[in-house]
C-alpha cells in the first residue's frame, strides 16, 4: 500500500472509528495485524503485538465503553494516513472534549501494522482523577 487519499481515509474511518465505541475489543483487533504496533498518552512505550494489544484493548475499552470518536480530517501519508479526530468521553456525569492525531499506517494485506495516538489527556486525566475520588 503507498498513498492513501482522503476519500479512502474517510472510507476506512467509516468502520475502523465506530469499532472503538462499545466493549467489543475483538472487533476492533479485526483492523490490526498481528504485529502491530500502538501507542497512546497512557502507554507512551507503546505495546507491540496483537496479543499484548487485546490486553490492553480490553481494559481500555472495559472502562470507556461509551466513547464516541470522528474523523475531522484525513491526511494521506505514506502506507495510510494522519487521521484528525474529536472524541467525546464520558467520565461520570462529564463529558470531555478531545482533539487529537494518530497516525495509522498499513500492511500489505491491509491491516494496520502502526497506530500512535496523540492529545493532551491533561483535561481528561483531571476529570477521571476527580471521578475516582468522588466515588
């Protein structure tokens, strides 16, 4: 896979985005290759492999079950794109608004072979930090 264009980001999107709402973190392993590589503000070092990143996926997901993500803008780059989202998180009774990039990049069967996620979790961090301790 070489160049992705925006159309076909948004495609992808369509499908890969909605499969990090819910507790289905099978379903959202279904996009990534065995050796994937994923990294995101709370595990910085990132995890490498689909075994290790279904662990992780199903804690995350386990404790986020009603997170909304969409794509703001697709950027092609090589092997896929610079996916710009928005998410909506649920932390008790808040709502936290993020804006952030990852980029996704493909494997020759499709799969995705890297996602690195980056936002400041600042605001988020506070309000889960604040949720746990009003519980």
């Amino acid at each position: 896979m070489n160049m992705m264009s925006k159309e076909q980001a948004k495609e992808f999107v369509s499908i890969w985005l909605p499969a990090w709402t819910g507790n289905d973190p099978e379903k959202l392993l279904a996009f990534y290759s065995e050796d994937a590589f994923y990294l995101d503000p709370t595990i910085p070092d990132g995890v490498k492999g689909k075994d290790k990143l279904r662990g992780y996926f199903n804690v995350l997901l386990k404790n986020n079950p009603a997170w909304v993500w969409t794509q703001i803008e697709g950027i092609p780059m090589e092997d896929g794109f610079l996916n710009k989202w928005h998410a909506l998180i649920p932390v008790g009774p808040v709502n936290i608004d993020c804006i952030g990039v990852c980029f996704v990049q493909f494997d020759s069967q499709g799969k995705i072979r890297r996602n690195e996620v980056y936002f400041d979790a600042t605001k988020l961090i506070a309000q889960i930090v604040k949720h746990n301790k009003e519980k």
